[in-house]
C-alpha cells in the first residue's frame, strides 16, 4: 500500500473514530487497512427484508369486456386467481413503537406484508399510511426486540460524502455496498413524482427498494427508491428520498392520518427562450402563473398572473415541473419565499400555503402528457369521474385535446372515481387512453 493512498485513508478513518463510530482495523504486516465493519455491525440490525404477497387474477380472454359480449359469457365469469411475491427492504426508525419506512411501491397492492430481522426473526407487518408521489410508506410492527436508525439531517448532505446502501438486493437478504454521494436534487426521474433525489453510485439493485442510504455517523440520510439502468442491475446511478422528506411525510401520517401537501394555488407555465421572446421578456426560465384560484395562497401572497417565478426558498425553478416538486414538498401551513419576477423587476413574496387534498392535483403530477391541466373529484353529478377543472392555453394536456369541464370516467378501459386510481394506472402505463364525458357526449384521447 502506497504512502499517499494509506494517509488518505487514515486520514478519513481517524476521522470517523474521532465521531466515535467506527474504528480502526486490525493491521496486516504491518498496514493498517480500512473497515466500515465497526459502523455497519451498529446500523445493519435497523434495516429489514420485506415480503409481499399479493393475489392477482390471471390473463384471461374472459377479462376482456367484448370477448365476453361477441360470445355470450356472463359478466361475472372472470380468469383463475394466483399469489405474487415480491421483495424489498423496510428501516426501523422508532422501535418503540415499532414504526418502518420503506417505499409506497415497494408495499402498494399488497394483501399481507411480512418483514425479517437481521436475525431471520419474521414479523407481520401493517400500512399505516402511504404516499405515492414521494414515494414514501410507514408500516407498523410489534416493536418487541427491535433496533432503530437515527434519522440524519439529509439538508446537511454534500456532494462527495461517503454513504453505505443496505437493503434486500434480488431477495438474497441483508446486503452492504458503498459510495459517495454523486449529486443533489434529482428530479425527472418518474412521470408522475414529486422529486427531490440524492443521487448516489453504491449500489443499489432491484430489491433494495426500500432500505437505507447511511452516512459516516451512522444516521439515516435517505430511503433508497430507485435506480437508472437498462439491464435492471446497477449501473452506478441509483437514487435515494431524502431523509428530511420521509421524515415530514411520516409526521404527516403519524399526526393526521394523511399526508398534507402545499398548495400555492396558481396554474402555470414553463418559460423558455421561445416563450420569453414572445413575452417580451429577459426572463428565459421559470414558471409563468396563469391563473390564480381565489382566496389561495398565491393570491394572499400578492401574485398575480403574468408573474415568472424563479425561486422558492433557496431552491432555483427552472420550469413548472420544478416548481411543482418545491411546493409539492412542503407541508400545508408552512411559509415559503416566492422570488419571481414583475415587469423585469426581481421580487419577493411570502406565502403560507394552503392545503393539497386528495380531491385535486395537477397534470404534471400524474403525467408528462397530462402537464397543463388540473384535475379534482367531480361532485356534480351522480355519475361521479375525474372533472378537469382548467387547461392552460398551449399545454400538453390541450395538445392532446383535453378541454376545462371534462369529466374523465375511465383510463384503459379502467373506471376512475379518484385521483389516486388515476395516478396508479398512469405510474405503470406510458400511454393512457381517456375515456372522456364532453357535454352529452363521449370520446377518447389518446395520452403519451
């Protein structure tokens, strides 16, 4: 071992014992060699394997509505049912109470849910809440014998900082890997989330979905979700929910049983070079507001339309995409700074923020084709569905034809009653068939 490389390495374990969390190895003829064993044997015994089963039916041409009336067959003649299993990872964060997070896909649909302990000890396991744009599930277990993982500030993170990944990796248990933090404030990576990613090159493979994303101090920095690859195996980009957003949505479904999402209440636009041309503007990103809804927060804050926001807090907004994560992750009643920009003046605003429910939500939450719209429960008539409740002049959503006073009753050949249903077809099909009401007639649009 080189002289450079044995200081380097000295130099960050020395470091972590000076924490008080690791320590270092035993040395061999006479070189000291690095260990994460010391941090991993105290953190490892919070995170759990988790199960999943689930009972689905069978592909059947009986499913199929036209099938069953060319030949005659009665409604209620469905294919074979079968069990499912699928595995991910979960971590303790309150063994008193017996409390874990993990990833709302990784639990989403499930009929029973069983973890395991690093000691092969097995436990049922229920949903106490679940958030599908975060991506975040709490589950509640008996807290008997358990260790929990003190969550970090994840605020604190830079680029650069070593990390551990611990999950479940293709369900072969309990599995260890290493890296560095290689980015912050990843988003784009899903159509319909609400992101703020840590992205990381340990590695992370399908089953780890779930588990925990730790730094050198032992403390919970992230839930990893997802990866980028297109094998299914690692590739080096994997991507993890930042501690502090789990945090705030399981303090959400811990205090009110539901998550209580921001709401600013604009519609808006993204601002680039072509529009801003168009607009007379210097301003060539941001989101241009396009609509205030009445007595919302962006009216008590002073916004009007024609106003390009560029910021919130201390988070740059590019598009409206962007600004919809930074509202989209902030807690009904909390007050944000909206820097936005008035006749080419740079302004600032405060604005407490309202609350999302799970009655509306915006296209671009749901699916890229769907930005530009708003959708809410339509309470008008009987007949129930998905109202479209404005489209801005210009969108994807208008481009595909939806109009403000659209009733949506169906997508692919699925009833829709609420947002939610919605937003679940939409997370596992990248085109959607709207089965639309129009006034006294029907259509359908295709959505990609």
């Amino acid at each position: 071992m080189s002289t450079k490389y044995r200081l380097m390495w000295v130099t960050v374990l020395v470091s972590l014992v000076a924490a008080g969390h690791a320590a270092l190895p035993q040395a061999v003829d006479g070189e000291p060699l690095p260990s994460l064993a010391p941090l991993v044997k105290r953190v490892a015994p919070a995170v759990v394997n988790i199960r999943v089963s689930q009972t689905v039916e069978s592909r059947s041409l009986y499913g199929d509505e036209m099938f069953r009336r060319f030949f005659g067959i009665p409604d209620d003649q469905t294919g074979p049912s079968r069990e499912i299993a699928s595995a991910g990872s979960g971590v303790i964060v309150d063994a008193e109470n017996g409390y874990i997070l993990t990833n709302h896909h990784v639990v989403e649909s499930a009929d029973e849910i069983q973890i395991s302990l690093i000691n092969d000890k097995s436990l049922d396991a229920e949903i106490v809440g679940s958030d599908a744009l975060t991506d975040i599930a709490l589950l509640k277990v008996d807290p008997e014998g358990l260790t929990d993982l003190p969550i970090g500030n994840s605020d604190d993170v830079e680029v650069g900082d070593f990390v551990i990944a611990i999950g479940n990796p293709f369900g072969l248990g309990h599995t260890v890997t290493s890296g560095i933090v290689s980015a912050l404030g990843r988003s784009g990576i899903s159509r319909n989330g609400i992101e703020d990613f840590i992205q990381t090159d340990a590695s992370i493979n399908p089953g780890n979905s779930g588990g925990a994303l730790v730094n050198m101090r032992g403390e919970l920095v992230g839930i990893n979700s997802a990866i980028i690859s297109r094998s299914g195996g690692n590739v080096g980009i994997g991507f993890a929910v930042p501690s502090e957003i789990a945090q705030s949505i399981m303090r959400q479904i811990l205090d009110f049983g539901e998550v209580r999402r921001g709401l600013l209440g604009v519609t808006i636009q993204t601002i680039d070079e072509e529009s801003a041309e168009a607009l007379g503007t210097e301003v060539d990103r941001g989101a241009l507001i396009t609509g205030i809804e009445p007595g919302s927060a962006a009216e008590g804050a002073g916004l009007q339309v024609d106003d390009i926001i560029i910021g919130v807090d201390d988070r740059r907004i590019d598009n409206n995409r962007e600004l919809a994560n930074a509202i989209g992750l902030k807690g009904s009643g909390d007050k944000v700074r909206i820097d936005y920009v008035r006749g080419g003046r740079e302004q600032v605003a405060t604005a407490e923020l309202g609350q999302r429910t799970a009655q509306q939500a915006g296209g671009a939450e749901i699916h890229e084709g769907l930005t530009g719209a708003q959708f809410a429960i339509n309470s008008a008539t009987t007949t129930g569905g998905i109202e479209v409740s404005s489209v801005d002049e210009g969108s994807p959503a208008a481009q595909r034809g939806l109009r403000a006073g659209d009733v949506i009753t169906a997508v692919n050949r699925q009833p829709v009653q609420n947002i939610q249903q919605l937003q679940e077809i939409a997370s596992a099909n990248r085109i959607l068939f709207l089965l639309v009401r129009r006034g006294d007639r029907q259509l359908m649009l295709q959505i990609r």
